[in-house]
C-alpha cells in the first residue's frame, strides 16, 4: 500500500477527548454542501499532485438491496448517471476517470448506498469510512496538498496506514480462493451434462447479483457475457413446486428468492415480506422458484469460483465461500498420478467398484485395478472399514473423480508364472467359453487362469465345450505360452502323466 496516508477530516483535532473521540459539534452527515465540496477538492487536489487521472475500483458493494434483472433500475445506490441501469461498468477493475471518482466519494459520504475502494495500484488509494472520514494514500507526502486541504478547512491528519485497506486476514474463511480457469469451465459443462447444474450466480457487486440459466449449448455464451472478474457460484436447478417454496419462507427476515418465469429468464430479489398477498405476488408468474440464505453456507451451492482477468491472474480479491465442491477441488490438487494414498474402505457396492475415503474425499477403485489375479467382487479383497494403500492412476479435475490400483502396490505374478511354459500341470474348470474352458493353473482360490482350446473335430466332440467337461473338473494341461502384453497364459489339454499334481 501507499506510504504516505492521511486522513482527512471536518473535525479538529483539538475537539477530541484524550481517548480520541469526537467531542464537537459537526454533523456526521453529508452537508451535501461546502463541506462535502471540500473533501473533494481536497481529494482532487493528492491525486493532481501524485499524478493521477483514473481511479481503479475495487470490491464495489451496494450497502442496500438491489435487484438486478427484470426488475425495473433501482435508486438506490445513488450511482444514476455515472453508471447505467443494471450498474454495468461497475465492477472490480473497472477503471474510471477522475471526476466519476469524485461523484463515487460524493455518494459515498452521502452514504447513498454504494461502495468501494478507489485505488491505483501501490501508488494512491482513496478509502471512505464511517462519519465522514476519508482516507488517502500516496506514493509522495503530497504537501501541497495538504497545505489546500487545511485552507479548505478540513484537517489532514497523517496515518500509519488506512483501516479501510484490503486485508486478506480479514477474511473470515478465507480458504484457497478458486479461480474460474478451463478446469473450473469442464466441470461445470460436466455438472449440466449431468444435469447437477442448472444456474449460475453471477455477483460483480457485493449485495447484488444476476442469474444465468445453464445449458450444454448456450454455456460458452453465458460466459462470454460475465462481467470481469465476478464472483461465480453455481447452483442445482429450482423447485417446480412453488407453493411449497413459498409456504416455507420465514416468518420474519429476508432471504434470496430466485425464481424463472415462463421464458425461463431467471431473476433474484430481496424477499423481506410476511403480509400472505405480498408473498403471493413474489411467485405470481413463477414456473419454478427457490429461497435461499442471504449466507451461502446455510445453503448448498455445488461450488464455486472467482472470474480472473483476461490474461489468467486472479487479481480479484473477493473470496468465495467454501463448500464441498470447493474443498475437494483444492484436494484434488494436491494429488498426481503415482502418488501412493492411504484410505478406508467405505463401500462396495454390486457393481464392482471399491470407494475408499482419502481424507474427506471419495476415490475409486475399479475392480481389475484390485488384484492382479481373477476377482470376482470386491469384497474377495477387501472389507469395509479396512485400512488400505492404493496408487493413484488418475485425477479427472472436471468430473472431481480420482481412479487407483491397488495391485499396483503388488507384485505381478504373471512373469513369475512365464517360467512354467513347458511343464504340465492339472488344474480346476472355472470357466466354460465358447471355444474352450478357462483352467486354474495355480493351487490357490485366486490363482492364475489359462486358456485350453477344447471344442473341434480332432477332439471328437460336438463342438460344444460343456460336451467335453464341466466347472469343476480336474484337468491335465501342458502350458503352452504366457504372453504378458495382454495377460493371456495358453494350455493343451493332455493325458495325465503319472505323478503329476496340481502346480
């Protein structure tokens, strides 16, 4: 931040109490008059001396509720003629010359409900507090103008630093912001193609936000028209049953209603009412609606992000608030192919897949990755509850999945096995398949399984396998080849020598 700060007040220092407390008789209000004239002058007058004609605006707010969309352009934030309906152009970032800086701090003081840091890099900052305290940064003492803000009347006070500067440590959960980068992008369009997702909040100022219906074809247009760097939070889609939306609004307290139309244009606004007729009309051409918390982690967004700027950097400084999706996209980073991760088995479902919990997250093990031998369902392996270690094989960012081995922690008995080719050993039918039957060559439950080709006129046969034998029958075979690209050993049934015994 900028090293020389002051700040710049109507109250004189010397009408303050030994605590530092006001004790005169100036209006904490805007006098919308000289006063108010003189702060920005003053204002005008350290950026003239540093040198600066634009101001960057930064974490912009509207201090009341504002409904952005159908709704007709609100009042409210005083902001009417330097912005246009709907804000557009105010946002984090957005650059502005100097007199719509000025009329920012006029409504600022006025405190006609907006607000927002007024900053050019490290080099100057313009910050408005509470009873009309302003607060300037500069790269240079800016002594002259000091000097015009005492004959203007105010009072510059020089200041360690403001107490309206951006603080990171302020954040109350702050967590590992994520950015709206292409890995954010593929698992949204993976979330509509699922249809997990259905809307997408856009908040470019705080308090106020838009929504955008999600769908596979139309979702690279809803993004190009975001606005730089907006707070994104995506949503499941709303209740059909409005009745029932509307039934269980709070008696009292205001709460997020979003709602489509039979356009499907979706809108939110600001519901703070208990009169039954006025609830009504909130949904009254609504075809779907939600209430939502004006605190997201009393509700549950699927996750979200923070746009960066055209050029990749996150220099937004919003933070989103943490939910599931965001928790295990930032553990998913932390994972890469090869890592050995340590987990417990949490379910196996008929299906033939192993999930096994690594630290709140759930990964997957397909059931060819748990041994290298033949298995039949997961549990001839493991158990639930049990502690196992398994290699990643993959971590799929945009569907949040991560794939891993377990045999990959085990010896392949295969080339072991590659040793065997000639010997002749007898083993059990396990299967029967069209052209032959599959024999265990191992004397193990879950040894190793060959190939002998059975059916064909030089056996005699019908050509039917199950017409030469059955599950369960020993066999003597002679082991042909083990080819270990595709796993595959091959046997020749012969006749039994004597002497000769299970491998």
């Amino acid at each position: 931040m900028p090293q020389f700060v002051h700040r710049i007040t109507k109250y004189d220092p010397a009408d303050r109490d030994k605590h530092g407390r006001y004790i005169g008789d100036e209006d904490t209000s805007s006098d919308h008059g000289p006063v108010e004239s003189a702060y920005l002058q003053a204002v005008a007058a350290f950026a003239e001396e540093a040198g600066v004609d634009r101001l960057t605006i930064r974490e912009p707010e509207i201090t009341g509720y504002v409904n952005f969309g159908l709704e007709p352009p609100v009042e409210g934030p005083g902001l009417a003629g330097l912005f246009p309906p709907g804000l557009a152009g105010y946002h984090d970032g957005a650059q502005v010359p100097l007199p719509v800086g000025l009329e920012l701090v006029r409504a600022m003081l006025r405190d006609n409900g907006a607000w927002c840091r007024l900053e050019v890099d490290d080099v100057f900052t313009v910050h408005v507090g509470y009873d009309q305290y302003v607060y300037v940064g500069s790269d240079t003492p800016c002594d002259g103008a000091q000097a015009r803000t005492r004959a203007l009347g105010l009072f510059p006070e020089r200041m360690d630093a403001s107490p309206w500067a951006f603080d990171p440590e302020d954040a109350d959960e702050p967590g590992e912001q994520r950015p709206a980068d292409e890995e954010f992008w593929e698992r949204l369009r993976w979330c509509v193609i699922t249809r997990q997702a259905a809307l997408l909040q856009e908040g470019y100022v705080a308090n106020a936000s838009r929504w955008h219906r999600l769908t596979v074809d139309g979702l690279d247009e809803v993004r190009a028209r975001l606005t730089a760097r907006a707070r994104l939070t995506v949503w499941p889609d709303l209740s059909t049953d409005v009745d029932a939306v509307l039934a269980a609004l709070p008696d009292e307290g205001p709460v997020v209603l979003v709602r489509a139309d039979g356009h499907g244009v979706v809108t939110g606004m600001i519901a703070d009412y208990t009169d039954d007729r006025e609830r009504a009309a909130l949904v009254a051409d609504a075809r779907t609606a939600s209430a939502l918390s004006l605190h997201l982690d009393e509700d549950r967004p699927l996750f979200g992000a923070v746009l960066p700027d055209s050029d990749g950097v996150l220099r937004a400084r919003w933070r989103t608030e943490p939910t599931q999706g965001d928790r295990d996209w930032a553990f998913l980073k932390t994972l890469h192919r090869g890592r050995i991760c340590t987990g417990t088995v949490t379910a196996l479902p008929d299906f033939g897949v192993t999930f096994v919990d690594i630290g709140g997250f759930t990964a997957m093990i397909n059931i060819p990755e748990l041994s290298w031998r033949h298995v039949d369902h997961p549990s001839d392996v493991v158990a639930v509850g049990q502690r196992i270690s398994a290699r990643i094989l993959d971590v799929d960012m945009s569907r949040e999945r991560v794939s891993m081995s377990l045999k990959a922690l085990q010896e392949d008995p295969m080339p072991a096995f590659a040793q065997q080719v000639g010997r002749v050993v007898t083993g059990v039918v396990t299967r029967l398949v069209p052209f032959g039957a599959l024999v265990r060559v191992e004397d193990r439950p879950d040894g190793l399984e060959g190939l002998v080709h059975l059916a064909g006129p030089a056996d005699g046969d019908t050509g039917r396998p199950e017409d030469v034998v059955r599950v369960g029958d020993i066999l003597t075979v002679k082991v042909v080849a083990v080819d270990l690209s595709p796993r595959r050993i091959s046997l020749s049934r012969v006749q039994a020598p004597a002497g000769t015994g299970p491998a």
